[in-house]
C-alpha cells in the first residue's frame, strides 16, 4: 500500500460524544475527516447534530457561514471500515471495551497503509493491551481528548510498552498544531489526569464521611480558599456521581486494591439511591425547581476587634498567648500540649487565588476572645473564617498535600515529568496550580509533615507518603 499524507486525511472511528467533538477539532484545522460507525447513520446524525451547533455559533457571530459549511464539507461519513484506507492517522472512540477495540484495530491494519498512525482515545484502557493484537504495535498510541474535545485544551498522549517514540512525538506535535497542550504519559491507570485527581474527590468524600463538614461548606473552602474552579462535590453532581464512582473503583482495580485509591462507600451510598447528580435531578445538592440554594455560613466578624497588624496565613504569630500557625497535619489539641500554649491552625490559602475564605481548627484552651479577634481581623481582610473540628491537615490542605503526593508518585514510577503531571491537571482539569509546583510553593517539608501526621494519626496506609516526595524534599 502506498505511503499515505496524514496530514491531509484523517479518520475518527465512532461517532459518538467524542468521535463527532475530534472530528470537528480535525476538520477546523483542514484535514478531511472520515468518520465511520458501526451504528448505520450514526456518522451522519453525529454530522447533522454538529451542522446544528455551528448553525448556532455562526447566528452567534462566533464563525462565519462560509467557514462552518467549509468546515462540515471537510467531514465525510462512511459506511465501511475499508473505506478508511487513505487515512494517515486513525483516532477510535468506540465503546470503551478491550476486545472491541482490539477487534477494530486488528481489521483496520489490513486496510490502512503500513505508515498510517492508530490512535484510541481510550481513557482507562491499556494502550499496551489494545496494541498487542497488531503485526506492528510500534504504531499504536494513545490520544486522550477530554469531554468536551474541541474545548478542553488538554491531550494525553499515551505510550503502551510497544509504542515508537517517533509516532508518539507525532500525534503530540499535531495536538500542538490543533492548538492543544500536549504531554506525554505511559500507560498505566489512568494516565495522568484520572490518577492524579483521584485525592481531590477522595478527601473530599472521607471528610463527608466523618461529618467535618457539609458538601457546601467542603466546596466552599476548596473554591473560595483552595482557588480551585469548582468545588468537588459540584463537580461530583455534573460528572455524575455513577460515572466518577465508576472511574474510582476502575483505578482501584487496577492499582490492586491500593488502599491509596479506596472509593467511599458514602458515594456509592448515593449512586444505590440513584441521586446521580445533575442528571438525575439530585445528588449532594439538591436541583429540583425551587430548591433553596446550599448556601456556605459564615462566622460573624465584629469590625470593632479587628487588630491592628494584618495576619498572613501563611506566617506563624502569637496573639495574646495563643499561636496562630498553618496546618502541618497536626491536630490542633497535640500541637498546644507540645507548646504549653493554646493554638488556632488555619489551612491553606491559595495565595494565588481568591482567597475569600480560610477553614480554621482551635485547641479547647483557645479563649473565645483571641477567636474573635483572629476571625475579625481576616475578615476584613477580605477573607470568611469557617470554623472546622479539630482535624487531621483540615481540608485544602490535605487535598493539595494528597494531589501532590499522586503526582511524585507518578513521576517516580516514570509515568510522566513533574512539568506534565503539572501541566496535565491545569489543562485537563483546570487546577488552579499544578499539584508538584504547588507542592514546592508550600513547601516539600511540610507537604511531607501533613502526610506523615494523617499517615499516623489515621494508621490508615492511604495517607504513606510517596519516596519520589520524601526525597524530594531532602534535597
Ligand atoms: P459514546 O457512547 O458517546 O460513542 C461511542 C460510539 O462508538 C457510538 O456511536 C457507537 O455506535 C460507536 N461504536 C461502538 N462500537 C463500535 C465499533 N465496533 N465500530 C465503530 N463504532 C462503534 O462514547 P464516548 O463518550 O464518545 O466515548 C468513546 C471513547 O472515548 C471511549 O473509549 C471513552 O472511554 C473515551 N473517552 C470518553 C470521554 C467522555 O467524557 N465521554 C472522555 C475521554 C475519552
């Protein structure tokens, strides 16, 4: 078969959700795109569907009619597998199962030229796996889009044991050409998104569980304080708690059971009752119509205590007595035994962020009087005071401490670089900083110090801290 131009022609295989999203992506960049199903027609109701929303963008004044009719024209349904034969790059987002997949690339190898590039969007299948059923397996990457795939900016480009550097660094070169931001990952769990972001909703979830505090003042502190975009339980409800629960228990899966990817029983709870989230019009929150929004409370601040220094979070100070210090992990009732002083332990703020709000512990020694006092102060600053029991890393700390944690352990086992397990979760998930760089801003001592005060104040092995991160923090 002759050496094909990959540039010109591309082709998507299912014409689903993702199929039809990276089939516009390729198209607005010029390539003609076949587009092929197994469903008959579904390549031409995907395309029909697609017609319709560039209709809306060019009533929208967002592109013109001349580039959404070219852009459409550009995409070709067809009926057959052996019709992709001039395709240089094959990207599949058929059903996520391991046998199909296999089956599909195995025909498909006999159709396209010995040149052509295969590609699976796969997001929690072995690209090893997928490829071992082809003669040349070097060819095979993975191409991970994120939902949706013309918007989110992130592509993980996956390496199986067979892989070639060169086609890897192919797909990633046009990923940066279509104007993504493309990082290398190896095969392994959940790449590095889906691993990596697995604490954000973990921490979340255990401190539910304990009752430390409602989802909306969870989500409250991870946004307003964390800087993060949404808070987790919001985000668990879009998701749709069935379908993160289902990623969870897959990552479990496949690390064996590692205590570290433990999915909550708490989540599992409101899947059994079928409050899935947005979808199902109830899930942490509540989306009926006429439902009164969760609202986050607040401390009252009494302007007439503020004090007269500012209080930076992030710097230990003694007022009248009791030490202010930010969360090593610690409770706050140990660290006051070990000082001979009354003790208030503030968690992290991003000071990046917005920084309107600080989740705060107290020793039982702390008189009320100092607690006014601090809150007021912070508040007119700018930043709310919540209250939260005396409570192991509290709760943006733990979560970035655990984040990060994920991400060295990543980097050890060669999965990916710092700089892209950072870029991934900026990108892909739109964290307000990657975890490692975070992790460093924060310093790696004391990242390392909340993990080992969870790890034995909990005896709960989730919370060992990764040899990538405790060496880190040596040097
Ligand atoms: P979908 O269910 O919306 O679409 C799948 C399409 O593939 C359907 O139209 C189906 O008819 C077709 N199909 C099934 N078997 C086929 C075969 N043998 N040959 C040709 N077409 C076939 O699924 P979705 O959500 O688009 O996911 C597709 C892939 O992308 C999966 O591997 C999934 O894990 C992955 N993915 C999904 C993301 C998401 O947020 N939905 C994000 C990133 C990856």
């Amino acid at each position: 078969m002759p050496a094909t131009d990959w540039k010109r022609t591309i082709a998507v295989i299912g014409a689903g959700t993702m199929g039809v999203g990276i089939a516009q992506l390729a198209a607005s960049h010029g390539h003609i795109v076949l587009l092929h199903d197994v469903a008959p027609d579904a390549a031409c109701k995907a395309k029909a569907g697609l017609s319709q929303r560039l209709d809306s963008r060019v009533e929208r004044g967002k592109m013109t009619a001349d580039d959404a009719k070219a852009l459409l024209d550009r995409i070709r349904p067809v009926a057959d597998l052996a019709d992709l034969a001039e395709a240089g790059l094959v990207i599949e987002a058929i059903v996520e199962d391991l046998t199909v997949k296999q089956k599909v690339f195995a025909e498909l190898e006999k159709i396209v030229a010995t040149d052509a590039i295969l590609a699976t969007n796969t997001s929690s299948i072995s690209v090893t796996s997928i490829a071992r059923v082809l003669a040349a397996p070097g060819r095979m990457v993975g191409m991970h889009f994120f939902n949706p795939a013309p918007v989110m900016k992130l592509v993980e480009v996956v390496s199986g044991r067979a892989t070639a550097p060169e086609v890897a660094q192919t797909v990633f070169d046009l990923a940066g050409n279509w104007g993504k931001v493309a990082v290398h990952a190896q095969s392994t769990p959940g790449f590095i998104v889906n691993r990596v972001a697995r604490p954000f909703y973990a921490e979340a979830l255990r401190l539910f569980e304990e009752k430390v505090a409602t989802p909306v003042m969870l989500d409250a502190l991870m946004t307003e304080g964390g800087g993060f975009r949404m808070g987790p339980f919001a985000l668990m409800d879009l998701i749709g708690n069935d379908v993160n629960y289902a990623v969870s228990q897959s990552v479990f899966e496949a690390f064996y059971h590692d205590p570290r990817f433990r999915p909550s029983l708490a989540q599992m709870e409101l899947v059994n009752a079928g409050h899935l989230g947005r979808k199902s019009g109830r899930g942490f929150y509540d989306y009926a119509k006429g439902a009164p929004p969760p609202v986050a409370q607040t401390l009252p601040a009494d302007p007439a205590l503020v004090q007269p220094a500012p209080i930076d979070p992030g710097q230990p100070c003694v007022i009248e007595g009791t030490h202010i210090i930010q969360s090593d992990g610690r409770l706050a009732r140990e660290i006051a035994r070990d000082r001979g002083a009354p003790v208030m332990v503030l968690d992290l703020l991003n000071s990046d962020g917005p920084a309107q709000r600080l989740g705060f512990a107290i020793s039982p020694d702390v008189p009320q009087d100092v607690v006014a006092r601090v809150t007021a102060t912070l508040q007119g600053q700018g930043t709310a005071c919540t209250p939260l029991p005396d409570w192991p890393g509290l709760v943006v700390m733990r979560t970035v401490a655990m984040l990060a944690n994920e991400g060295f352990e990543a980097v050890l086992q060669g999965v990916a670089s710092e700089s892209d397990v950072d870029t991934a979760m900026r990108f892909g998930v739109n964290y307000p900083n990657g975890p490692i760089e975070w992790a460093r801003e924060i310093g790696l001592g004391r990242v390392l110090a909340v993990l080992d005060n969870l790890h034995s104040l909990t005896g709960d092995p989730r919370y060992r801290a990764s040899l990538g991160l405790r060496m880190a923090a040596m040097e």
